[in-house]
C-alpha cells in the first residue's frame, strides 16, 4: 500500500449525504453521551493493550517485562562520615527564642529576654529518605472527528508493545505526565453517538422541533381571554436549542459521521519518597521535623540502592531495610523503578532549659533555621489560652 494512502472503514465506505433529517428523526444512540471513545466493545483488540481505557476511568496498569529492572549490581552505599554538630550558644538560642516570641500577636517578649539559662541538653537527630523514581504505562482509546486525514491502521504492521515504546526521560525524581500516539492502532469507525448521522436527537424538544410557549404555558391564551401575542394562540413556538429542527449538531464527531479511533499510551513518571526520623525521646514532636531542614551527611544514588548497614544508628539501617524492601514489593508488579536515592540528614536539635521569675521552663531549637517549639511559654495574655 502506497505511502499516505487513506484508509477507510468497509463500515463507513457508503456515507453519503442524509436528506431530510428533521423530517426522519433517528434513533437515540444506545451509548452515553459526553464519552471520548467509542464503548470498549466497539474497539479492535490489540494485543498488550487489553483493558484500555475508554474514557470511564484510567486504564489499567501495563506491568513492564521483567528484563527491563536494571541490575541492582555489587556496589556498596559509600562508607559512613562521623558528624559532631555542637550544641547552640546562649547567644544563639535567645535570638531564636526572641524571634519566636516576637512572630506572636499576644505574646510577651519578656521571658526571652529575661529568663536565666539552666541547662542546654542536645538531642540531634537523623531523617532518613528513600526516593524511588518510577516509570508506569497504561493506555486509553481516544477519538477525535475524522476529517479525511491519513489513517495508521494496522494494515502497516503490528501495533509495539506498550514498553517497546521509546519515551524520553524527563529529570529524575520528579514527577511527570506525557501521552503518546500508539502506531498502529488508527481506524475509522462511524459515530456511536449520532448513528453517522452527524446530528442527534434535540432533547429539549425530543425532536419536534416545538416546545411549549413559556408566555400562555401553552395554552394559547393570555389574560385568560385573548390570543397568545407570543405564539398566535398555538400554545407552542420553535426550539430555541435546534433552531426548530428537532435535530442538533453531534459535539462528538463534529457532524462529520465518523471518528478518527487511536490508543495512546499514558507515560508517568513519579518520584515515591519513604522519609523515618530518629525519635530521641526528648519529648519534642517528631512531625515538627517536617517543616525544617538538616545538614545532609550522607546520599547513595543509584539504579537499586542496597539497603544500609553500618550507619551509625541502629534505627536508621532498620529504616533503610524496610523502605528498600517495601519500595521494591509495591513498585515492581506496576511499574519499572528508573532509579533511586537515599539520604541521611543530620537534624540539630537542642532542649533548653530556664528559669523565669522563680519557676522553670523548657523550649525546643531546632533545625538548620533555629526553629522554636515550647508548650509552656509564660507570658501570654488571656486569647491565646488553649480552649
């Protein structure tokens, strides 16, 4: 077959002109409007894209072969550096806790000012993240009006596989969408919402092409004793939605009678991250760390991470095993895992204590911003009591 050749369904080879179509309404499609394909039991089937997507709803998931996980390989995580990050000066910590007085509306700073340090205790921390980044496919039938444009149907050869697809990698670690033409698949196939007719039913009329007059509410008369001025005394006028047709223009094929059938394939890119941050029982809230950052003190990247063994923290190698572990049983049945990373943050956290006006108080610094984090601040007025 010559390049460029169209290509037309023997379905829809016999269109032609339909006369007198709002005299010769047609029958309500059997199929939902407002869909993008064509129902699933109007499509070809094509082999490694069963249970594609028609519009209802994402299809499923294509899981990859399994050749393509790359080789985790022998290479080790790089050996361990001991990190020692002093506790806080008195200077440093009552600038902090000056600022953090001042940031509230009924706070006194006072007690910042004021109070008389008694004892610094640090409780440094570490945050461990595993970042897996991800690549899935899943594909979808789309359908747009056909116009006479060339068709790739499979008359080229077969539809590739959902994985032998080359798709370009985006960064890695972050997350990204892209959608691609599956070659191929094209075909032609005559509108399921209009019957190829190019026009449906109007349904405000139900295809009369009369709807009732809003004026007499149809009863051709107006104050009772005279004629309907609206509609002549009728007690109808045309339908304002078909122009008194009975009949509208199809929104899915566009009035040309045929649809354009193509899969395409959904490319996702998704950066999965596992974060666990040492608990130092030091009474401070652990879902703070969130909002603050550390000094990173460790990173391993690459196409399978091993899980860490000889950190110095007990808590952070059990850490490691489960992420790994857990990462490789939920990505690896639905997608291809591209690469990975992971970190250990050290996270500088110091507990204060002081003394205002003869009683004891604590507050918390944390974080590379000398963040702040005290229950019992004494000076605050009446609103800010907890209700």
């Amino acid at each position: 077959m010559a390049e460029g050749q169209l290509i037309r369904d023997a379905a829809v080879s016999n269109y032609g002109t339909v006369e007198n179509i709002s005299g010769n309404p047609a029958a309500p499609s059997p199929y939902s409007t407002g869909a993008t394909a064509p129902p699933s039991n109007l499509m070809d089937n094509v082999s490694g894209y069963e249970g594609a997507s028609t519009g209802d709803g994402e299809g499923k998931f294509l899981p990859p072969p399994a050749n393509l996980f790359p080789d985790p390989g022998d290479r080790l995580p790089p050996s361990n550096q001991q990190w020692i990050i002093p506790s806080i000066s008195e200077d440093t910590a009552k600038e902090a806790f000056v600022k953090y007085a001042s940031s509230k509306c009924c706070y006194s700073t006072a007690p910042a000012n004021e109070m008389i340090f008694q004892d610094f205790k640090p409780f440094n921390t570490y945050r461990y993240c595993l970042e897996t980044f991800t690549e899935s496919r899943s594909s979808e039938w789309v359908s747009v009006p056909y116009q006479g444009e060339f068709v790739d149907s499979n008359a080229f050869g077969p539809a590739p596989f959902p994985w032998d697809i080359q798709v370009q990698v985006p960064a890695v670690f972050k997350d990204s969408e892209t959608k691609v033409k599956v070659p191929h698949t094209s075909s032609v196939k005559p509108c399921y919402q209009c019957l190829a007719l190019g026009k449906v039913r109007c349904q405000k009329c139900n295809a009369a092409g009369r709807v009732q007059c809003w004026v007499c509410n149809g009863s051709g008369m107006q104050f009772s004793d005279s004629r309907c001025s609206h509609c002549n005394g009728i007690g109808n006028e045309n339908c304002g939605e078909c122009s008194g047709t009975g009949h509208r223009n199809c929104d899915q094929c566009e009035t040309m009678g045929q649809l354009l059938c193509y899969l395409q394939l959904i490319v996702k890119w998704k950066n999965n991250k596992f974060e666990f941050v040492v608990d130092q029982r030091s009474g401070f809230p652990t879902d703070l760390f969130q909002k603050v950052t550390g000094t990173i003190i460790f990173t391993d990247e690459q196409s399978r991470v091993h899980p860490l063994v000889t950190f110095p923290d007990p808590a952070i190698n059990q850490a490691s095993q489960n992420a790994v572990q857990r990462h490789a049983m939920q990505y690896a049945s639905t997608a291809c895992i591209l690469r990975q990373r992971q970190t250990v943050e050290l996270i500088p956290l110091t507990k204060v204590v002081y003394e205002w006006k003869g009683s004891q108080y604590t507050f918390f610094v944390y974080g590379e911003e000398n963040s702040v984090h005290t229950d019992d601040y004494p000076a605050k007025c009446c609103c800010c009591s907890v209700m």
